[in-house]
C-alpha cells in the first residue's frame, strides 16, 4: 500500500491552503462529535470521501485500504454496546444465552452503537482528508502558527518520521526472512517473528542514531527548520466551509431527521 507522505504528495488540493484544509477538517470533527447524528455522520463521510478521492484525484483503492484499517476495532466496539445483559426479554429485538446468562439487543442499544459507527468512521474521514491532501511538514507549520509549544511540534516531526523507519526496518527484515523460508511452517514463524521484533528494535535504534549525526551534522540545534510555503487565503473557502459546517448543523436539528 503506498504510504500516506506519498498520497499527500500526489494529491491535487496539495496546494490548497493547509491552514484552511486544518480548519475544515477540525471544525468538521468537533460538529460530528458534538451533533451526534447518524445523518451528519453518514454526510460527512460521503463529504470527505468525494472530496478526498474525487477532487484530490487520489486512488479510490488506496483510500478504501486505508478506512478499512479502523473497521477491525470499529465493529468490535459496537458490537459490545449493542449486545448488553438483559434482565427481561422485553424490548430484545433478539437474544442469545450463554452459561445461563441472557444476552440481547434493544433497538436503543442497536441505535447508540450505529451513531457510535458512523461518528467514528466520519472523524476518521475528516482526519484522512487533512492527512491524505497536507505533506506532514505542512501540518507542522500550521500547528506552529497555532502557538502550540515548539517541544510538542518537534517532537510530532520526529516520531512521525521515525515510524517510517520503523516500517520499512521491519519490512526488509521480514522479505529476509520471507526469503529463507522463515515463515514455511507455523513453528518457523513463530521462531521468525520473536526474532524479527529482537532485530527490529536493534536495527531501528541505531539507523535512529544515523539520522540524528546526519541531522547534526547539519547544524541541527534543537530546532527544525523547513520552508514554508507561502498561500494566499482564499475567501471563497472559508465561505464554503461555513457553508458546509451550518448546512450540517441545520440537518441535526431539523425535526424531519429520521434518527435526530
């Protein structure tokens, strides 16, 4: 799967201002949360989606790839709100027992563990749509300009940065591996796998050290410098993100809301 920095690259709203993909983004986030509306949810998923894929012109299969990775813990996560002890079977829309203890689900529980879903996938999208169309260092300046402290800003760089290299020392390692037969039978793999965590923390920790002489090496002094960017503010997007954000508040309340 290509990696996030690449698809951030490649996408056409690359050169949209980031501080206004950052607001649109969090301002997105906090309506979903704060609305709670399955309506809003399922608005906002298809908003980020299309704007994402079909305005950043982004690989449709890359993005679904990347929403079905919170889907595993997603699904687990609702399932347990939507099947509770029940004390009576009145309501259950089923039940199941199990070392004589009943289970059920209500519609209320099914409604709450809906709205808990599609909430979840929605500010995952929005998160998606500002990394999938914002270079990380991008993000960075913005958060700067936002007076977050500089320690907190460069750490972010740093543990972002190291993580790539954490990933692509446990990838070589594993194609090693792979082509030795490691992983052939069960037993091997296991044996390959305790092995591949011992050279992944070796490994990362000292090609860690490498690019930190490289850094200092270039006159690093506690302080990451990049260049920045210059974007002119567009007040049609800033018109469109309100827009955006009051049409939703507007669908929450509406009294024609199926699940409001």
């Amino acid at each position: 799967m290509i990696s996030i920095d690449k698809l951030a690259y490649i996408s056409k709203l690359k050169n949209v201002n980031p501080m206004e993909k950052f607001i649109f983004s969090m301002a997105t986030i906090i309506v979903c949360i704060s609305l709670n509306n399955i309506v809003d949810s399922i608005i906002i998923l298809l908003l980020m989606g299309f704007i994402t894929v079909f305005k950043g012109k982004l690989p449709l299969k890359n993005y679904i790839e990347l929403m079905s990775i919170p889907l595993v813990f997603l699904i687990m996560g609702v399932i347990t709100i939507a099947i509770n002890i029940a004390s009576s079977s009145k309501g259950l829309i089923f039940s199941f027992s199990i070392f004589n203890v009943t289970l059920g689900c209500t519609y209320n529980s099914l409604i709450t563990a809906a709205r808990l879903f599609f909430k979840s996938l929605a500010a995952v999208s929005c998160l998606y749509f500002l990394t999938l169309t914002t270079p990380v260092f991008e993000v960075l300046a913005v958060i700067r300009k936002l007076k977050v402290p500089k320690l907190f800003v460069e750490l972010m760089g740093l543990i972002y940065r190291f993580i790539f290299v954490l990933l692509d020392t446990a990838n070589m390692i594993y194609i090693s591996q792979s082509s030795r037969l490691g992983y052939s039978t069960f037993r091997r793999g296991f044996n390959s796998l305790g092995n591949l965590v011992t050279s992944l923390f070796l490994s990362a920790y000292k090609r860690s050290q490498d690019i930190y002489m490289a850094m200092e090496s270039r006159c690093y002094d506690g302080d990451i410098n990049l260049l920045e960017n210059h974007y002119v503010t567009s007040y049609k997007n800033i018109s469109l993100i309100i827009l955006v954000e009051v049409f939703l508040i507007i669908i929450s309340f509406s009294k024609n809301t199926m699940f409001s």
